[in-house]
C-alpha cells in the first residue's frame, strides 16, 4: 500500500516521541521511505541517531544549518514528501501551526508545503480539552489538516482521558486510508507497455530495438505514485521495477500481447513500448548452421499482433483512456495524427526517434501530445518529467469526464 511513498514525518518533543520510533519503523516495512524533522525538544525525547538509523536518512533540525539549506533546503524537504505527518503533535506545535508561526525548521516546512498534513495529538487531557487547543484544532481541521487520535487512556503523567497519542499501527492505517482515497488516480486500474519486444529466430538469434523502457517505466512508476492500480507489461530491460506497480516480464509481442489482453479490464492503456512490427514466420527449435559456400538465409517475416490497436477496439472491456506513443523520425505531427486515427486510440504521444535526438535509450524526451483537438508541444525534459505530466494529464481527463457525468 505505501510502496514508493514518501513521507516526511516531524517528531515534535513529546513524550509519546519514543513510539514514532516504532511509527517509522511500520511505515518502512510497508515500503514507505521516511524522512525525519526533529524539533529541537523533540531530541530531549529521542535521538537523532536512533531517528536516522530506523529511517536510514539523514535527520533535519536546524534552520540555520548551511550545509542541510545547502543539501535540502526546507522549500525542497517540504516539497519532496507526499504526506506531512507530524507524530507527535504537541499543543505547542499545533498552536503555532494555527497562527502561522515559522520559527524553527519544523514549523517553517509546515508552511512552506504544498501537501497535506496529518497530525497526531499528544498530551494531557486537560491541555487537549483547554479552549485555546480546542480552538487550534477546529482553526487546523477548517484547513484540511488531518488527525490521526489522539486516544484516551492512562497518561504518561498518571492522570487519565483524551490526549493519548494513536498507537503506531492506527496512524499507519490513517496514511493508508488518505492515500487509498485521495491520490488522483485511486481506484483506477493502468496497463502500462515498455521496453522492446524481441522477436526468436532461432533459439539463440532474435530481431530486436533499442527500447531501453526508460520512458515506459518512468510513466509505470507517475501513474502507481498517483494511486493507479498499476501493471506493467515489459520486454528486458536494465530498469529496475518501480515501486508498488505489479511487473509482468514478456519477450515477444505475441507475448506481450496476451499479457496486456490478460490484464484487461482497465481504465487506463499506455503503449510506450516499441514493439516489433514483424516476427520471423518460422522460429527454428535448433541454432540455423552456417555452412561453407552456401547464401545468408533469408528471413520471411510475417505481422505481429498490434497490442495498442487491440485495447482501442477491446469492446465492453476497453480502457476508457487509450494512449499510444508514435516513434517516427519524418513527418512528425502528421504521421503521428494519422497512427492516432488508424490505431483508434484517445491520445498519442508523438516523439522524433531519429539518431540525434538520442530519444531511445537517452533520459530526455520532446514530445508533442496529440488529440481529438489538435496537437500540444511539450519542451524537452526528462523522461521522469514527461511521465509525471501526462499522469497528471490522465489524471486530469478523469477529473473532467467524473465532473461531467455528476
Ligand atoms: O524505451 P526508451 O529508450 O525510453 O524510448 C522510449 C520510446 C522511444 C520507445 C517511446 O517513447 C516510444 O516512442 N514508444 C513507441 C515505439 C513504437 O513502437 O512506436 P510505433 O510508432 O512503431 O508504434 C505506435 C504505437 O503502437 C506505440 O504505442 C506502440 O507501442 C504500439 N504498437 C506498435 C506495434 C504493435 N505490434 N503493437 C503496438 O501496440
């Protein structure tokens, strides 16, 4: 569930502090990569060393650090976490979350973020039901702010009732829930096609391409990392699978083909692999022998099955977003459109493969998105970047197509 999720977890000082230890602990089992703030009471609780060694991070506390605003300024560590979850959260840090106040690192990331905040209260019960917390919270919660707790119970300082922070595995399960329910593509299910595909002429020689699934990969990981219940249909690569998406490894189209077909229903196809157009008609059991004085063999080659084509034309189980990409190196926009229309697919991904652009195989891609309305062209960036912007363009058409039909 929180595989490839990142989390930046700010321990403020409080005595529950010791169970954020465990806190990260559960996160990382569950495939989280968890990055810790310290308050500077916070280490009165717990140590930096002990935070760093359970997260294998480094830890944060000082604002005023050189090398950490250097390294990872507090605009970049806000920015680079997909859930702020602020464990144990004092009245002291909610308080000055409430009125703004930025006054130590941990305050000032909770500001300068663009993503949401879960908070687990922790305290004495009278502190939690004094009007001034009560009024922190309800400012907090009109903000979007999440809670996670806090319980009631025995207290650390022997009185009893509300203010107890949630055990670790409750909290777990509040971060499970919001990513569940509030990633842009949950409940979404994606066919993602990478890679190259390589088609047998004997059972040591093979016709292939230079598909490295960069690009193909990176789009697998952007859909996952927006809540897309993702697989990934893969000829061989180098790429490493990316986190929380189900890999199916395939050699030939015909293969690759019968994966995708079997991963059906969906709601989302991308086709980013090339595949092979072709295939030897005859694959021979046995290595074809080269014999003195006799001609090359000749290779008859006969039509692979067109996987991008299939999903676009796969009736009551069509995915309701069809994208495919168009590798060509002349004529461009116009090769691409005409692909769109004769595949039957939704959107088109158009990008130059010729030699110099080092497209196949490099980590950059300029791509011009084609649709029903016309074509869009995007600057060069990384394939990662690419990926993440047609995820939020997916994204997007499906917000467009809910509002629509409400
Ligand atoms: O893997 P990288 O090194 O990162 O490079 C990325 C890429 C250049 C491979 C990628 O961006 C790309 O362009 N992929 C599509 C390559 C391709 O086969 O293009 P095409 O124009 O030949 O095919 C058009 C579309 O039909 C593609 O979506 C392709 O996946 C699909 N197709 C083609 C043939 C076939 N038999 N079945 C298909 O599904």
């Amino acid at each position: 569930m929180l595989h490839g999720k990142r989390i930046l977890l700010i321990i403020s000082g409080g005595i529950a502090a010791y169970k954020s230890l465990d806190l990260i602990r559960r996160l990382r089992e569950r495939g989280a990569a968890v990055r810790c703030v310290l308050t500077e009471s916070a280490t009165q609780f717990v140590t930096p060393l002990s935070v760093s060694a359970l997260s294998e991070d480094r830890v944060y506390g000082d604002l005023f650090s050189l090398t950490d605003e250097a390294e990872m300024g507090h605009i970049q560590l806000s920015r680079d976490a997909d859930l702020l979850v602020v464990a144990p959260a004092t009245t002291n840090i909610m308080a000055k979350m409430a009125q703004g106040i930025g006054d130590d690192l941990a305050t000032t990331v909770l500001l300068a973020t663009d993503k949401d905040v879960l908070v687990a209260p922790s305290m004495n019960v009278r502190m939690w039901e004094h009007a001034a917390t009560q009024a922190n919270i309800a400012t907090l919660r009109s903000r979007g702010i999440r809670f996670a707790g806090p319980t009631e119970g025995a207290m650390a300082c022997g009185e009893f009732g509300e203010g107890r922070m949630a055990e670790p595995l409750e909290i777990v399960a509040e971060i499970e829930t919001y990513f569940a329910t509030s990633a842009p593509l949950a409940g979404r299910r994606a066919i993602v096609t990478s890679g190259p595909t390589l088609e047998a002429i004997d059972p040591v020689r093979y016709v292939a391409n230079r598909s490295s699934g960069k690009q193909g990969h990176a789009i697998a990981a952007a859909l996952a990392g927006m809540g897309a219940e993702t697989v990934l249909v893969t000829g061989p690569t180098n790429e490493a699978a990316p986190a929380g998406v189900d890999v199916q490894q395939i050699e030939s189209a015909q293969e690759m083909y019968d994966a995708c077909m079997g991963a059906l229903p969906a709601d989302i196809a991308v086709c980013a692999a090339a595949v092979a157009d072709w295939r030897p008609a005859l694959q021979g059991d046995s290595k074809i022998k080269k014999a003195q004085g006799t001609a090359p063999p000749s290779i008859e080659m006969v039509e692979n099955p067109d996987i991008l084509r299939a999903l676009s034309a796969a009736g009551n189980q069509r995915p309701a977003l069809v994208v495919g990409f168009a590798a060509e190196t002349d004529n461009l926009i116009d090769n691409a459109t005409a692909k769109l229309a004769r595949k039957e697919c939704d959107w088109i991904i158009a990008n130059d493969v010729s030699p110099e652009t080092g497209t196949f195989g490099g980590d950059t891609n300029t791509v011009h998105l084609i649709t029903a309305t016309g074509a869009e062209d995007w600057p060069e960036m990384q394939k990662s970047d690419v990926a993440d912007r047609l995820a939020e363009r997916i994204a997007g058409h499906f917000d467009q197509t809910t509002e629509a039909a409400q």
